[in-house]
C-alpha cells in the first residue's frame, strides 16, 4: 500500500509524517483491497484542514476531511472517519443476511398463484 503525504501552505514534522503513514497503514485491518492513501494537510492561518483519499480495488475512492486546530486530532478523526467508511463499504461486500430483492419476490408470488 502506497501512502502518499502532501502539505500546503506549511509543513509537518518527520514526526508527524511517520505517525500519518503508520496510523494510514491500520486501513489495511480493515479492508485488504486497500492500495493507495492520499494525506493532504493543508494551513489555513490559525487552521488545519486534514483530507483523506483512499483507493480501493474496484471501488470509487472513498474521502473524509475535518477541520480543527491542531495537526494530530485532526487527522485522528479524519482516520476514525475513514475506518468507518471502509468498514461500512466492507460490510455491504459481505452481507450474507441478504434480503430477497422486491423482483424475485414478485416473481415467487406470481408462481404461487397461478393455478397448476
């Protein structure tokens, strides 16, 4: 998995990048068709907006951004955001509980009904 870090109107830290990549990398847990993460930082005066992409295979990338003060927080809650994305997104792939479209249900009762 590629993990990409870019920042605007500032810079972060080697601290701070490291933390951002290995924080990036727990996505993979989540969803193993995880390829690419896209961290954009970007200084606005006294604010930060943190902003993240995530490619998947065979899926549109999936986005999540915040605003706040400080650089760290912010991400944190970008990446609880994203977590939350992915585990959705996963879910729906394995839903095994899934419900009888109205289609096939009509079509069972029309089957039902005629007469033999």
């Amino acid at each position: 998995m590629q993990v990409e870090i870019t920042c605007r109107h500032g810079s972060i830290s080697d601290s701070e990048r490291d933390y951002f990549t290995e924080k990036s990398g727990k996505l993979l847990t989540y969803f193993e068709r995880v390829t690419a993460v896209q961290v954009t930082v970007d200084y606005e005066g006294d604010r930060v907006n943190v902003e993240m992409l995530v490619d998947a295979e065979h899926k549109h990338n999936f986005v999540a951004s915040d605003v706040g003060e400080s650089t760290i927080p912010v991400f944190d809650s970008v990446l609880h955001k994203m977590e939350q994305q992915v585990k959705k997104y996963k879910a729906k792939l394995q839903d095994h509980r899934r419900d009888i479209s109205e289609r096939e249900l009509v079509q069972d009762e029309s089957t039902e009904s005629e007469p033999s």
